[in-house]
C-alpha cells in the first residue's frame, strides 16, 4: 500500500482512492452525499489558474471542490 497524500496534492490527470476525510462538519456531510466516500475512486480533472477549485470526477460526475475542503481529504494514488 503506498502512503496517502492529499487530495489537493494530486497531480493533474492522476487518479486516486480517497482513505480517509473528516467524520465531522456540514461541509463534509454534504461530500459523502455527493459520493466522496472511502474506497471511491477520483481522477484530478483540471484546477482554476489560480489552484482553486479543483475539479474532480468520481462514480460517472464531476464535482468541483475548493481547494481548503480537498486538503482534508486523504487519498492513495492508484496505479
């Protein structure tokens, strides 16, 4: 298993499994809605100009993050 890094790390293009994300917080409740759930797989769309937000896709969608919601969100690039 390789180490986990976060998901505002992940390059461009990469793919990854998300691990683990914080249990608590309205933002939070509101990604597990959507599908950001551990043991889904995200791929690293693009970024704005500036590194925020990213656009990730995950179970057929894409959805947009900021950049301060992904950096608590632990991922482990895949293969």
């Amino acid at each position: 298993m390789s180490a986990t890094i976060k998901l505002s790390e992940l390059p461009v293009g990469a793919s990854a499994v998300v691990r683990e994300y914080p249990k608590t917080g309205s933002a939070f409740v509101r990604l597990r809605e959507m599908g950001l759930l551990t043991g889904t797989r995200v791929t690293l769309i693009r970024t704005a100009p500036l590194g925020d937000p990213l656009e990730i896709k995950l179970r057929g969608y894409n959805l947009t993050l900021r950049k301060s919601e992904a950096e608590h969100v632990l991922v482990e690039p895949a293969a």
